[in-house]
C-alpha cells in the first residue's frame, strides 16, 4: 500500500511541477456553485432531496451528503431538533432501492449507538417513504 501512495505522490507532484501549481492546495480543484452553499435541513428541502437513481453519480452522493446533514442536524443540532420537535420527523424520498440501502445503513449506526448524544435514548429524526 505505502508503495502505491508513494507512486502516487510522485505523480501528482510531477503533475503539480509541470503545471507550476502548488503543492498545498489543489487549485483545479472545480466545485460547483450549489456545492459551495450551505444546505440547510428543513422538512421541505429534505423531502424535496433526489434520492432516485436517474442521477449521475456526483449528484446522488451530493444528495445523499445532504441527507446525511440533515440526519445530524436532527439528532444534535439546535435548530434541527425544534424542527423535529415542531413537525415530526424529516421525511426521505425516493427509489426503494437507495432508500432500503439508506435505511439500512442509518439503522447500523442506530444498533452501534452513533445515532444519539450520549445519555439519551434514541427516537429517529427521519422517515424512509418510497415512492
């Protein structure tokens, strides 16, 4: 393994060199601009994320950040527990297929105890609805 990371590093510093960019910070490095926005996790823009495999791969695994953001927020932040006090649980949309796999994944952390802050019990913040 260390032998491949190292054949790596050389590559992209001779890539880096030639190009005359820095070593520090991947400069060509392209984020685009709804990347570079804050999600804020509400029920609507929860229930409105795309969840649905007619995506290209980069927009499913920014979707499925998204979710993941509002999850968190729901079990610990501030904002996101009144919201789920408020109107119940963040509803997740989608194909069956992602949202078994989603569900299944957060029901892990939930058994592993990742889920909850410490000293309390654990109510989910989120609904699985397929569609």
């Amino acid at each position: 393994m260390a032998i491949a990371v190292q054949k790596g590093v050389r590559r992209i510093r001779k890539f880096r060199k030639a190009r005359d960019d820095a070593y520090y910070f991947n400069w060509r490095l392209f984020v685009p601009p709804p990347l570079q926005r804050r999600f804020e996790p509400t029920h609507q823009s929860m229930a409105a994320l795309d969840l649905t495999r007619d995506q290209s791969v980069s927009e499913m695994t920014f979707n499925l950040r998204r979710a993941f953001s509002g999850v968190v927020a729901g079990n610990i932040k501030e904002y996101g527990i009144a919201q789920i006090e408020a109107s119940g649980p963040f509803q997740l949309r989608g194909d069956s297929a992602v949202l078994e796999q989603l569900d299944e994944l957060l029901k892990s952390f939930i058994a592993h105890g990742r889920m909850r802050l410490p000293g309390r019990n654990y109510t989910p913040c989120y609904q699985v609805v397929s569609s």
